[in-house]
C-alpha cells in the first residue's frame, strides 16, 4: 500500500475539478473534461493498427483493462470502445482522469502505467475520484432528498453496479466534504437543479425562490416539470 494514501485526497481533488472547470450539469462528460485539461483520449479501434503504438502492445494491454494512460512521450489515455456502454466508458475515464489529477503518476512511478504493478490504495483513490466527480456527495443528497423518484444511475451516466457502489460509500465520503465545500458544489449546480420546463406554455425556468403553489411563472400552469 502507498504510504501517502490519504482517505479524503479523492473526494476533495473531485470537488477541486468540478469547480475549476465550471461543472455543473449532469451526466459529467470525461471527453469535454479531458479536452479543457489537454489530455488525449484514443479509441482503441482507431490506434490498434497503427506501427508507432507496438511497443506498448495495447491490444493485450486493453484485454485485462477498459483504459490505460501512456505517460511517453505525452500523457494520453488508450481506452476499449468496441464492447464499452457509454456509461462504462464514463466511469473508467474518469477512473484514469483520477489517476492524473491526483499525480498518481508523479508521485508513484513504480505503481503506474502499463506493466506495473498495481497498488490497491491508489485504484481505490482513482475510483473514490471518478464516483465523487460522477455523483458529487451534495448533489446526489439534494436529488435523493427533493426528487427521490429520479434519483437512479441512468441520471448520473453510471451503471447500475457504479451506483450501487456510490450510495454503498455515500456516507464514508460524506464526512470529507465540509459545508463550504458542498455549497459551492450546489452553486455550480443551481440551474441544473432548480430547471422546471412548463409543458402547457413551453418555457424552461429556474425556480429560484420557493414556489409555495408549484405553478409556472408565465402561464399559471400546475406542476410543471423538473428538467432532471
């Protein structure tokens, strides 16, 4: 195990992106994340012909995994996508995005890359990271609290066993997010949460003041619908 495994790193490194990169919609989009941060995403299919990427034998490499990240000569990741549901796909990028934003690389060469061996503290940091970033603690409470009924993977972009997982470890990565940490979290996440769409006028709305009768703003209409 790596000496320097810090339980809460994963949870607040998430937070960190989601903020600095102005995330605030749901499902969270590895592909636009790792275009902001200028990390190359490289479909197998697309690579597995190619002569310059033999020494790495990512075919083999990519049997026993979804992703790999390449540190040489520019850091990339190499991921399976001819048997990968896009909810599977979303989670093992932000597994390796994980992987990168926590240094993983710098701090623990011996432990990552292709042909290392694998450290199980820092897989269980990266996937820590990737559910935190997919299912932000305040959010995930805000949704389950408010709108129970919608509260389910599909709306995350998980698989039913990632968000099986999510709630399983909810409680544990709860205790490293402090209040102002969750407040901002929920501010980059105001519109997304509070977008009503009235289906008898057509306008889209945030409700940001308590809508006592639960009526659209424009037309009077009862209960229009949350975006969600």
């Amino acid at each position: 195990m790596s000496e320097l495994f810090i339980p809460d790193r994963a949870v607040r490194y998430a937070c960190a992106v989601l903020t600095d990169y102005r995330i605030g919609r749901l499902p969270v989009d590895p592909f636009q994340l790792a275009e902001d941060v200028g990390i190359t995403l490289l479909p197998l299919s697309s690579i597995q012909d190619n002569p310059n990427w033999t020494p790495y034998n990512l075919p083999f490499a990519l049997r026993m995994t979804r992703a790999v990240t390449l540190s040489y000569p520019t850091f990339c990741i190499a991921y399976r996508d001819e048997d990968s549901t896009p909810d599977q796909l979303r989670h093992v990028l932000c597994h390796e995005l994980g992987h990168l934003f926590m240094n993983h690389y710098r701090d623990f060469p011996a432990y990552m890359g292709p042909g290392h061996p694998v450290d199980p503290a820092l897989e269980a940091e990266a996937d820590s990271f990737a559910r935190n970033l997919l299912a932000p603690v305040p959010v995930v409470d805000v949704i389950r609290y408010n709108r129970p009924q919608q509260a389910r993977a599909s709306l995350f972009g998980l698989s039913r066993s990632a968000w099986l997982h999510r709630l399983d470890a909810i409680d544990t990565d709860r205790d490293s997010v402090d209040e102002d940490m969750a407040n901002t979290i929920l501010f980059m996440f105001k519109d997304y949460l509070l977008a009503r769409h009235c289906s008898s006028c057509g306008h889209t709305y945030h409700d940001d003041i308590q809508n006592e009768k639960d009526i659209c703003p424009f037309c009077g209409a009862e209960k229009p619908e949350w975006v969600l």
